[in-house]
C-alpha cells in the first residue's frame, strides 16, 4: 500500500478569549476529519476495519447528526445508526452534508455572546447545555473521532498527516 503524507497543520495559536479558544479548536477539529474523509476510496471508506464495525465514512456521518443536534436541536432517536453512511451516499455526499452542517452550526454560534447561556434550540421543551459545554463536548467529541479516522485512513491507503 502507498504512504501519502499530507502536511500537518499545528493547532491554532489564536483567541484573545475564551470563545475565539473553543471555537477554533473546534474549526482546526471540524476541518481534520473532513480533510482525512475528503477524498478516501470506495468501497474502503464505508468497509469495517476493526471489530466494531467502525469505518471512516460512518465517523462523519455520526459527526454530523451529533452538530446537528448539539447546536441546531434535531432529534436523533438511534445515535447507533449513525454511525453509518447510507449505500447511495457518496463520500462527497456525506463531506458535503457534514460541511453544511457545521456552517449552520456555526451560524447558530455566531449569534451567541454569552458562554454560559443555553444553546439555542428550535425545541424549548428540552433542556439546552450552556454554549461552553456544548463547545467542550463538541471538541471532545470531534477530537476523539478524528483520531479514530487517522488510524482507519492510514489502514485504507497509507495517508497519514492532516
């Protein structure tokens, strides 16, 4: 198998705040796992590399269902399924849906000026977390699945790096 190497970009060194911090850690995090997904070859990016089941496309795939409903309120009823493209979805497809969906995430953030406020939610029958923890757990969240996508795009075709 070939070894690709991309160049790794180092976190961001910005923020004179504690929003500018959060948010661009999560925006260098958001663009990582996209960047390791754009691109991978079929049917590679949606096969099962390890015992889980856990494939490169399902990963963010799961990413986007866990933005859209962290900062726009959709309702997801089986987190499990998420974790899997659908057959026709392209990896084009699911990059671009993910990419959608953390420019309206982002356009729901822009409008937030307190970090200890609620996240805004279309469905105020549900308890929202403060802007701060959904930050906190998006970066987890996202961190934590881009590693998983490091490893899982290396075993597909040798590309390590960002």
């Amino acid at each position: 198998m070939p070894s690709t190497t991309r160049r790794d970009i180092p976190p961001p060194r910005t923020g004179s705040n504690e929003t500018e911090v959060l948010r661009g850690f999560l925006d260098y995090l958001r663009a990582s796992i996209a960047a390791k997904v754009d691109g991978a070859p079929e049917p590679q990016v949606r096969t099962a590399a390890v015992p889980s089941g856990t494939n490169l496309l399902g990963l963010l795939n799961h990413l986007t269902f866990v933005e859209r409903s962290m900062f726009l309120g959709d309702d997801v009823t089986d987190w499990q399924a998420t974790f899997q493209a659908a057959p026709a979805d392209s990896v084009a497809d699911v990059v671009a849906r993910y990419r959608d969906a953390v420019e309206r995430a982002n356009d729901v953030l822009d409008e937030c000026t307190d970090l200890g406020a609620p996240v805004p939610r279309p469905r105020p029958d549900r308890p929202a977390p403060s802007i701060r923890w959904a930050l906190t757990h998006m970066i987890e969240e996202t961190g934590r699945h881009a590693g998983h996508a490091d490893i899982l795009r290396e075993l597909i075709d040798g590309t390590t790096g960002r």
